[in-house]
C-alpha cells in the first residue's frame, strides 16, 4: 500500500514505502515518525512528519527507516489527542448527566435505580471516600444540579422529575446538605423550596467576590427557567473567562459557571443571547488583521470532530483555493463530547505547523501557491479555548458550541462567507443569524454527516430518522439586484434545499469509514487528491463545487461549470501541491 503521502518528486517530503494490503482489517496497526527532509536540500527543521503503515513491519523494514523500538507507537486515533493534563470526570454521574442535561422534550429522567446511585455516589465524593478518576468534579456538580433544578422549576411533565429522583432525592438531600459546599447547595435549591425544609443557603447564597456575584444573579435567572439580555451575558463571560486552569490564581467557581453554561442551553438560548456568546471575545487579541484576497470562506465545523466518517474538509479547502476561493479553518486538537478527528489533528499528524497566529494565517491566505489556513482557537480566542476541561464535565455542548461556529479570525478585503454544520433541527435559523450579524456577503449551514460539513453522495436511507434529512442545506446570499429588504437593510436572497448529488452526476456509494482515525481520514484524502476516483473523491468534488455554487462564488453560477472546476483542480495535482505547501511553509512563517 503506498505512502500517505507520494507526491511529485519536488515536494517528496516521505519516501514511498510499499506494504501489503492483506491485513489491512485484522493486524495491528503501527506508526513510525521520522525527520526528513525535503529533496531540494533544505531541511523542515523542527518537524516530525508521521506515516503509518498497516501491517507488521519486519525487521529490514525497520532498518531502513532508521527506527528505534522507542518510535513505534500505536496508531493515531482521535482520542489519543486529548491532553493528559485533564481530569477525568466521574463516569457514573456522566451517564446521568447525558439524560438529564438536555432540553425540555430530550431530557430522560433517572429510574430510581439509578436516581439513588448518582446521588449515593455525590454523597460518597463529598465525604472524600472517592479518589481520583472516580472522584465527581465541581463541574459536574454543578451541571447535573442545575439541570435539576431547571426540570423541576420550568419542564413539562413528562420530562419533570420522576417518582424515583424525588424519593431518592428525599433520602439523600439532608446528607448532601452536610456534605456539600454553599455554591452546590444554592444551584440544587436557590430558593429554598425544591427540596422542602425551607433551607436559607440558597436564598442568601451570593458568591465569595464581584465576579462570582454576577454570576450568581444571572444564574438564579437561568435556573427559574428565564433568559438573559446581550450585555449582562458578555458581562458574566467577560467576568470569569479565562479559567485560571494552572490554579495559581483563584477563579470563579467551577460548580456555578458549568451550571450557567449547561442551563443557558437546556433553556434553549435565545437570540441576543446567542450574539453575546458569539461577539464576547472578538478584540480578546485585538482586531483581526484583513487579508488582500477576492474572497474567503470562514468553516466553521463542528469542533468535537467526527467519529465514524470520513471528515472533508481541509482537502475541500486545498481544491478551493485552486481558483481564488480563500478558506480559512478554524477549530481545536481535541474537544468533548465526541472526542472525534479534527481539521488541527490531520495538520499535525502530516507535520504541519498548528500553532499559527492570526496574522500568520493571513500570510498563508494571500500566498499564492497556498491560500487557505487553519487557526486554532487556542491562538485565536484563549478566553474560550480555556473551557475544553470544563465542558467535558459538562457532558452536553454549551451554548459556544454553537456560536464558536460561527468566527471571523481573519477578515477580507473581498467578499466573505460563512460555512457551519449542524445536527439538531432548530439551529440553522440561529446559526444563519449569527452569519448575517458578522455582515458577511454569503452564509451557508449544511447537516452534513454526524453534524459536520461534509455532504454524501449515498442514499437517503428508508430508516433514516425523522427531522431534517442529511444534506438539508439552508442559507442566503447577498445581491446587488432588486431583491427583498430584511430588517437591516441588506438585500439577501434567501434559498434551502436537499442536496441530491445523482442529479449531478454522482454514483450513489456509501460514505468511507474512519472510525477514529487520523491516519485513515488522511489517506482517504490524499489519495483522492492524488486523482484516485472512488466514494472519497466524489465527496471532495460534491463539497467544493455545491459550496461555490451556493455561496454565489464567481464562475459558479452553473452548478455543473463548478464541480468540473474543483475535479480539474484535483486531477491537475494543483490541490494536492497546495495541501503540501502548506505543510512545508507553515514552519517557515515568523
């Protein structure tokens, strides 16, 4: 099987290595990674590119890459990129978290079974009889009571309290009474009459400096089942983020701010409290620098990854830029609750830099032989990067799941677009608000598969589940022409569809699995943009040439004109010598 990588001899930046495919499924999988250097003399210095072979790898093979027992390390899958610096939440209190922590027709409440084991195992933490891994987190306190709270002061029925949690939690709260801290105390009963008694904490409870006093009131707001206005929820944010994660200062409480965030959600945000979220930060490093280029597509994918399917768009990108369609990415390594492959670990397992500055990215977008960049959000906005630990205490995705979609690191002297996924039903009009707020010209949400960009050309299963079908895409375009006036004064087109790729020309197929593996995810791309026609290249092309035609990029006008565009800027090798630019150059920039 060849190399991930085999380019054109100018840019051999890894030998070609041959490796049967017959174990392919069955034997373990190894990884090597190796300096080398490129073939025109200068050295990618600093830089580790990694390969991955798919078989045993004998003796002589391990000579000749020069490998030492200590380089062989198991193969990169996505879980392997989460930082070993953070803890790990308690597994019991998690599962509850995952039925409890939703919205009002999602949530499922605990049997009483399980209803006294989440609450007898808060109770055995809190006495310290828990260490460790199994220890349950202020984070996660904090967001199962407040979901608590919010079901018993403002769900319906059917998603209230069950018979179970009340009389698990009538055994167990005059023990948690003794045993918890004041802040848990007022978010499982801020008024003192949930959990009857009457208690005075909740009632009198404030917080132990100015910060975590506006949080206090914004919280006894959420956990009624109310909403916030723009400035007091940027005021909270701006307040309490970063979170001193080195603890060498004190922060806000862990337990309240993990209330808030999972709160505001299950209370379904509302629109101004979606802008707060999504504008909160935006001079956290200062203005962003403005790239001299004709037009760029900000991505905005989900930052938790995917877990099952072939991930396209970092190579959308490379097949974009081939004709003046700048693309920016942006997202992080690792992030809950999926844990799945992101656009920032392919770049770094191919050894590229993902440690780029803005201004960095902008450099990268105006050359001419890249033009497309990724930014990580811990460059970018520190204050929101320093969240991940917390929202995988979380369990579920707080509102900055949404609204961290939806960025602007680097602005353009030409036109600019918005590109975000989606899953759950009722978050593409939210989303394409928040576009429209960031005044680009074009915005487009696509539910693609599991949630991220990445349309398919498969069929749309008998079975599939109800709700808005995959490929459902929604959006609005800016227009010079007469056209209907929104309330701002922009003159947009609006337009929605389902995206049939057979009415473009494509073979159904089912879509490539990677199932958590970088190293697949990579291969699958880069032998399509090596020309290799199958599943992988169709959605590459599907992807970048449905994107131009729907955004109203130039010379996309002809939905037909736009596919052949992208497939000319694959097969002409163009797309992949830019991807490979990219990993050599973003190591040059200073």
């Amino acid at each position: 099987m060849n190399t991930l990588l085999n380019p054109e001899p100018s840019f051999s930046l890894i030998p070609s290595i041959r490796i049967t495919k017959t174990h392919y499924l069955t034997r373990r999988r190894l990884q090597a990674s190796r300096q080398f250097s490129s073939t025109d003399g200068n050295r990618l210095i600093g830089r580790r590119i990694r390969l991955t072979v798919k078989a045993d790898l004998d003796s002589a093979l391990i000579d000749q890459l020069g490998l030492k027992e200590s380089d062989i390390i198991n193969p990169a899958i996505s879980s392997s990129y989460r930082s070993s610096k953070l803890p790990k939440p308690n597994q019991t209190l998690l599962e509850a978290q995952a039925k409890v922590c939703t919205g009002p027709t999602q949530t499922r409440p605990l049997r009483e079974d399980e209803a006294f084991k989440v609450l007898d195992t808060i109770l055995r933490s809190a006495k310290g009889d828990l260490k460790d891994e199994e220890e349950v987190s202020k984070a996660q306190l904090g967001a199962f009571f407040s979901a608590m709270t919010i079901r018993a002061n403002a769900f319906p029925e059917a998603t209230h309290w069950s018979e179970g949690e009340r009389r698990a939690m009538n055994t167990f709260w005059p023990l948690l009474m003794r045993a918890l801290p004041p802040d848990v105390i007022f978010i499982a009963d801020p008024e003192g009459s949930i959990m009857g008694g009457g208690g005075s904490i909740g009632p009198h409870y404030s917080g132990n400096d100015p910060r975590e006093m506006r949080l206090v009131g914004a919280l006894r707001e959420v956990l009624a089942g109310g909403h916030l206005g723009y400035e007091e929820v940027q005021g909270v944010l701006r307040d309490v983020l970063p979170l001193q994660v080195d603890n060498k200062a004190p922060g806000v409480s862990e337990s309240l701010l993990s209330a808030f965030l999972i709160g505001q959600r299950m209370n379904r945000e509302t629109d101004r409290e979606l802008k707060a979220y999504c504008l909160a930060f935006d001079d956290e490093l200062g203005p962003p620098p403005v790239a001299d280029v004709k037009s760029l597509t900000h991505y905005g994918e989900p930052y938790d990854g995917n877990t099952r399917f072939f991930r396209s768009t970092l190579f959308v990108a490379a097949v974009r830029s081939c004709y003046g369609e700048s693309c920016l990415l942006h997202g992080v390594e690792w992030m809950p609750p999926k844990g799945g492959v992101t656009e920032e670990q392919m770049l770094k397992f191919m050894g590229a830099s993902t440690n780029l500055s803005v201004l960095q990215a902008k450099e990268l977008l105006e050359d001419k032989e890249i033009g497309f960049a990724y930014v990580s959000l811990r460059e970018a906005r520190p204050s929101l990067y320093s969240l991940i630990g917390l929202r995988e205490h979380i369990k579920k995705r707080p509102p900055v799941a949404t609204s961290e979609k939806v960025q602007q690191f680097v602005r353009a002297q030409g036109r600019e677009a918005i590109v975000a996924g989606f899953y759950h039903e009722g978050y593409e009009e939210p989303l394409l608000m928040l576009m429209k707020r960031r005044g680009v010209h074009s915005g487009l949400v696509v539910k693609g598969e599991e949630g991220a960009l990445s349309m398919t050309t498969r069929l749309r299963s008998v079975n599939a589940s109800k709700g808005l079908p995959v490929n459902y895409c929604s959006g609005f375009r800016s227009l010079n022409v007469e056209s209907t006036f929104e309330g701002d004064g922009v003159s947009r087109q609006s337009f929605n569809l389902e995206v049939n790729a057979s009415n473009y020309g494509f073979e159904p197929t089912n879509t490539p699995r990677t199932d958590r593996s970088v190293s697949k995810n990579i291969e699958l791309g880069l032998a399509a943009l090596r020309g290799e026609k199958g599943p992988t290249y169709d959605r590459i092309v599907l992807n970048a040439g449905m994107v131009d035609h729907l955004l109203g990029c130039d010379g996309a006008e002809d939905v037909s004109v736009a596919m052949d565009r992208a497939r000319e800027a694959i097969d002409s090798g163009k797309a992949l010598k830019r991807l490979l630019n990219y990993i050599k150059i973003s190591h040059k920039l200073k």
